[in-house]
C-alpha cells in the first residue's frame, strides 16, 4: 500500500463546531494568544490558562467528528495513512484513524509544570477529570499543566512527523493557513516525486515552488472529492 500522509489544522475541526484560530472571530481574536498560550502567559496567570484550557475540553465533549475526519479514517482500506495534526481535539482518533501524531499536543492530557514532556508525568484524563483545578498536582509535585506545546516551546514530535512525511507518496495539507512552524515546513520534507494536495476553502499561501493540487471546499467536501479522485 501507498504511504499517504495528512497534514491536518484548525479546518480540519471547522465543521464539527471548533473555531479555528485566525479566521475572523477565530479563537484568537477572543482570547490572546500571549495570554493563554505561552508559557510567559502561564507563569503570569495560570488560573486563566487552565480555565481556558479546562473550556476547551468540557468542549470536546459536546462536539463531534466530520465527514471530513471520516472519510480520511476511511483513507485506511486503501492506504497506509499517517495523519499529522497540529489540532489538539481526538476528533481524528474517535472517527476511527489510527496513526495519529499530535504536533501542538492533547487536551485531553495534562502533564508537569516542571518538565511538559516528561513522559512518566504526563496522564490520561477521563472525561470526568476534564476540570483540572489548580493545586491538582503531577507526580513530581508541580501544578499539572494542560499538555500543549505553547509558542515559544519545543515541538517535540516534529522528528517522528519529518520521517513519516519524507516517506510519503501522497501528501495532503488540510484545513490550516500555513502560518506556523515547525508544522509548515513539513512541506519541505515532501520527496519531489509525491503528489501534493492542499484542501481549504480559502487559497492558502505556501512557501513553496512545487506543485501542488487544490481543492478549494471545506473539510467534508474536499475530503471526499479527494477519495474520489484518489480511489477511482
Ligand atoms: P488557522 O486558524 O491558522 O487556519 C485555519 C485554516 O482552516 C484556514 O486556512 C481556513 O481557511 C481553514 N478553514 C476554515 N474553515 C474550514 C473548513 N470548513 N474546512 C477546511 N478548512 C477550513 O489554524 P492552524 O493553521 O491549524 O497552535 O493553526 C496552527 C496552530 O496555530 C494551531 O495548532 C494553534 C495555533 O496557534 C497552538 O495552539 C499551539
């Protein structure tokens, strides 16, 4: 089977009731984004943070997923699918996908305060832990802080995803502008001889001079014109 491997954002989610971040009235322009998701914004206020954050998953529990996430789960009968996601919702993983690697982290794991990414303190939470509160203490005795790579922060998963994307014979972008990297570079990693899709409703500018085949719809849509055009 062919590798195809998914390079999904906020539109992604779009449809399923999650705002994104820089559309207008995106999560942005509500809440800023120096506020609530820097560690500089946490160390100043982390009431707000894990408030906001505490928001976003009593959320996650009132959504659910898309067309789009579907038919990309359904991508599996036909290819070997990596999905990489710079989306911190499990709408890929409860629509069935199976292979998903979480650049920008998950709302539904919180982790130490003292060290995010070490991984004998990051924990699972059951939804009805969703309500983190301050003075709920990781194992090393730090505050737990939700499990988000905040600006500024190291992205650790960014490795794994370059290998699985320089493995790619078919690599889609969906559902994000673009605008932040490491995520956005990961076109760069895309060998030459891989076809490129890009779907949104909006044009999105891409730093790069190769080829690249749009589809200009929504999630829903444009994933299932892509099935269509991928399993003709
Ligand atoms: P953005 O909000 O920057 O971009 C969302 C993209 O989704 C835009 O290109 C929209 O045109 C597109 N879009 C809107 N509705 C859509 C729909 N129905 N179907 C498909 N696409 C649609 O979100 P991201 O690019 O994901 O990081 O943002 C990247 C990162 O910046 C996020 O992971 C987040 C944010 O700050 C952190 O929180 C660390």
């Amino acid at each position: 089977m062919k590798n195809l491997v998914i390079l999904s954002g906020a539109g992604m989610s779009a449809e399923s009731g999650i705002s994104t971040f820089r559309d207008a009235g995106g999560l942005w322009d509500k809440y800023p984004v120096e506020q609530v998701a820097t560690p500089e914004g946490y160390q100043r206020n982390p009431e707000l943070v894990i408030r906001f954050y505490n928001e976003r998953r009593k959320q996650l529990l009132e959504v659910k997923p898309n067309l789009g996430h579907e038919v990309l789960a359904e991508l599996e009968k036909y290819f070997n699918v990596i999905v990489i996601t710079q989306n911190v919702d499990n709408l890929h993983e409860r629509a069935g996908s199976s292979h998903v690697v979480h650049l920008h982290g998950e709302l539904t794991k919180v982790c130490s305060s003292y060290d995010p990414n070490n991984g004998d303190y990051v924990k699972e939470l059951k939804a009805e832990e969703y309500e983190v509160k301050i003075g709920d203490l990781a194992g090393d005795g730090s505050q737990l802080r939700p499990f988000i790579v905040w600006f500024g922060e190291a992205v650790p998963e960014i490795e794994t995803a370059m290998r699985y994307v320089e493995s790619a014979d078919i690599f889609v972008i969906i559902g994000t502008s673009m605008n932040v990297y490491p995520a956005a570079g990961l076109l760069n990693y895309v060998p030459r001889s891989s076809e490129v899709y890009l779907i949104d409703p909006k044009e999105v500018l891409v730093n790069s001079s190769r080829s690249i085949h749009v589809i200009q719809k929504g999630a829903s849509e444009g994933m299932t014109e892509l099935l269509s055009r991928l399993c003709k």
